[in-house]
C-alpha cells in the first residue's frame, strides 16, 4: 500500500509534486473520491496524489453551453449545478459509485472523463470524448500543459483531450477540464414492450434507431431481471425532446410496436426511474458475488453472444446502446471464463473489461503492435512510469 499522501492545492503544487516524485523515482497513485479505484488492475504505487482539494466550478457560461471545473469537483456539484440552469451532460455518465459500495453519484469530474465510460444516451449524443473541449494536467515530465478549449491549439500532433479520455491516469493527471454541456430534455417519455425474446427485441431496436424517431436511449431487459414486470422480457425505447415533438414521435413509435407485445408507457419519473437504473449498473446490485463484464459489440452479434455465453457459463445478461453494449454477470465458479469471453468478443469484432471479479486482466487484452503503441504514447507522457503504474496493463 501507498506509504504517504499529497493533497495538491492547485496545479502549480501538482506540478511541484510530480518533479519530486522524478527526482526521488516515486510511483503514484491518483485518486478523487476513490469511486473507480477497483476498475482495473491495482496501482504499483509507493504515494497517493489525493485530487479532492482541486475542486470547483471556475467557469460556468449557460448561454455557450460550456463549463470548467477542476478535476477533483464531485459529478454531484457538477450536476446540481446544470439542473439549476435545466442543463445536463448529454452523453449521460455511468453511476459506478454503488457498484463498489459508494452512494449514488459519487466521483469526480477528473475520474469520470479517466474513466470515460458514457450511459444509455450514447447512441444519440455520443462518447464522452466528444463533450471534452480542453484540458490542462500535469504530465510524467512534470510539466502542466494545456489543450483544446480557451487555449491555444496544442502542437504535440495529438488531439489532447480526446486521447486522455478513458486512459484512467496513465498518461498525465488531469487538474481542470472545459465540457460541453447541452439544454435539458423538457419532457421524457419512454415505451416499455413486454413479451419479446433477444432476437425479436434487436430487431426492433435497430428498425427504431434507424428510423426518424429520434430515440435517446434503446436497451433491453431479460426475464430474471424485470420481477417488476411480472418477469417478462422488456425493450425500453425512451424519446425525449420538446413537449410536442415527444408526444408526436411517440404515436408514430406506439403505432410502429409489434402485435406480439404488450406495450407500456412510462413517463416523467417512471422513465427518468428506468434508465438511471441503467445508468447505475441496477441488475448487478441485487447480487455481488457474480463477475461483471462488459461487452462493446456490434449489434448484429450481441443475440448470438448472449445466447451462447448464457449457455456457456450459466450468465445472466441484458443489453443497452440498441445491442452495442452485452453485460454479463458470470459465475465466479465459471471455468475459463475471461478467455471464452475475450475469445467471443473478440471474434465478434468488439472487446470485453471486467469491472467485477477476479480476471487477472481486467482490460481487454491489447495485440502486440497495439501495445507497443500504447507503450510509446505512455512513454512520451510519462517516461519513467510514475503516473497510475499498471492500472491498464503491465508496464502502461
């Protein structure tokens, strides 16, 4: 364990710490709130850089729809400050906190861009990495750069902030990041159809996403995890927009719903109840002694998958971004089970982390000219290693 603790007060003390940590060889460990601390491999750290006292919101332009905050400001003080002005953060971010044993909402805004994981509203807003417009950290070199925002452009030939954006701490430590941020939905409706298998529900998800309803959020829920529905399978369509607009594309979808199943409609906090369910991993909570992964696929593969890793390894499963997203809770018991998955994902055209469980590798395994890639990217941030050491694979 970490033998000491620095609580940097602001970018220049960072900066000083780091170059110190270079002079003596110290290997750190960056923490916020310490929500994430057990997604990915431990840290080989010697101290802890403890970012909480680099918080607040420094610069908040409603009309421009963009904001700064340092990268230790907890998502709750984010949030609550964007409901003030009916704003949001549009990719809407996973809620990892009571998957390890935190409250709803914790983390901070540094954690949750290392992270980069977005929610259910990803296949219509997009990543996480598209909402970040600039950047400053402190590097491995014990320099604090800046890129991308209210800043001049960077000349590293890289695109900064996209490049940090789920590198989890590896490659520099972020102190304040520039985000745009997005006007509330007015009104949320969600279409809830009971009754469908996998095969049927993807089908539908891929017509509905392709077609001119503009939905926002497009997963599927399967017989053991919908007691609430009398466990049944459940496809969840959720539109948001205008008042009228999401009145009039919701009689267009209800009159698009197969015979077969029996629709439900859900509003205003029934569905904002629905996908924060999503957002905070809800179908593991019930049970923590089974393995979590995550599988980012192509739609088409994700029946087969599900399928055949339900069969495989006894998992439960269900699915979010219209097919894209497989999560799997896996027996622990399970033989072999991170290489049938990382083999299935893989051969699917996609790739598989365990967030829960004993998986010696929780990334997905990197080919070797990809890791050598990865090797010299950390290697020209941080040279001698003392950013998060091993958080995502040996050596990075």
């Amino acid at each position: 364990m970490p033998s000491s603790r620095h609580t940097p007060q602001s970018a220049e003390d960072l900066r000083d710490i780091v170059r110190s940590g270079m002079a003596a060889g110290t290997r750190f460990e960056i923490l916020g709130m310490g929500s994430k601390r057990r997604l990915g491999r431990a840290v080989a750290a010697d101290e802890i850089i403890d970012m909480s006292a680099l918080s607040g919101i420094t610069l908040y332009e409603p009309e421009e729809l963009v904001m700064t905050a340092l990268a230790g400001t907890p998502l709750a003080e984010i949030e609550a400050a964007l409901a003030q002005r009916r704003q949001v953060m549009a990719f809407e971010p996973l809620d990892l906190g009571p998957l390890y044993g935190h409250a709803p909402g914790a983390g901070t805004l540094g954690g949750m861009v290392s992270a980069g994981l977005a929610g259910p509203r990803r296949i219509a807003a997009g990543a996480v990495r598209d909402h970040i417009l600039g950047i400053e950290a402190v590097t491995g070199h014990g320099e604090l750069v800046k890129a991308g925002g209210r800043v001049v452009k960077n000349v590293t030939g890289y695109d900064l902030p996209k490049l940090v954006t789920g590198s989890y701490g590896t490659l520099c430590i972020l102190t304040s990041l520039t985000l745009k941020v997005m006007p509330a939905p007015e009104e949320e409706r969600t279409i809830a159809l009971a009754g469908l298998d996998v095969e049927e529900a993807l089908r539908l998800m891929r017509r509905v996403l392709a077609g001119p309803h503009a939905i926002s959020g497009a997963a599927y829920l399967p017989a053991w995890a919908t007691a609430a529905y009398d466990h049944r399978p459940v496809v969840f369509l959720r539109l948001e927009g205008f008042a009228a607009s999401v009145a009039a594309r919701f009689r267009a979808l209800a009159a698009q719903m197969p015979e077969q199943g029996e629709m439900m409609e859900l509003d205003g906090e029934a569905s904002g109840d629905v996908w924060r369910t999503f957002r905070q991993l809800g179908p593991a909570l019930a049970d923590d002694g089974d393995d979590l992964w995550r599988l980012s696929i192509p739609p088409s593969a994700a029946a087969d998958l599900a399928r055949g890793l339900e069969g495989e390894l006894k998992a439960r499963y269900w699915l979010d971004w219209a097919g894209g997203l497989l999560w799997l809770l896996v027996p622990p018991s399970a033989a072999d089970a991170a290489r049938l998955i990382r083999e299935r994902a893989s051969a699917a055209g996609g790739h598989a982390t365990c967030l829960r469980g004993a998986a010696a590798e929780p990334f997905h395994p990197l080919d070797a000219a990809r890791l050598a890639l990865t090797r010299r990217i950390k290697a020209g941030f941080d040279p001698m290693g003392l950013l998060n050491p091993g958080r995502m694979y040996e050596g990075v």
